[in-house]
C-alpha cells in the first residue's frame, strides 16, 4: 500500500456532519471519504494523474483536455 502523509484539517461542525453523513452512505472511514473526493477532485481538474479511471461522459472538456496533456508528457 502507498505511504500516507498524516495532516490536520479543520471544518466547521456543519461540514464535518455533512461529510460524515456521505462517508456512511458509502461505506468509508471519513479519512477514506475525505481521500476519496480531494483525489477525485484533483483528477478531475487534471492536477493528478488519473491512474487508469474509466472516462466520464459528464466530465468537462477542459479537464480531458488537461489529462491529455499530463498523459502526453
């Protein structure tokens, strides 16, 4: 398994519940949800390689665009 970097993140109680709610909804830890949707929001934007996920059809052209690019070099 990768290494993980341990790091403080602080959100209002509204925030924290909400994200709490989510990660029981799908079965995570919150540090899991918490993962999960910053990792996902980097791939989306292209700030991180994708790793093999599956295109989404919702995805907007300027974030394929941008995973184009970082495949490309």
């Amino acid at each position: 398994m990768a290494e993980r970097k341990p790091f403080l993140l602080r959100v209002d109680p509204e925030t924290f519940a909400a994200l709490q709610r989510w990660a029981a909804d799908d079965l995570r830890s919150m540090n899991g949800q918490a993962e999960f949707l910053l990792r996902r929001a980097l791939q989306d934007t292209g700030r991180l390689p994708d790793r093999g996920r599956r295109p989404d059809p919702e995805e907007p052209e300027a974030a394929k665009e941008a995973t184009r690019r970082q495949r490309a070099g």
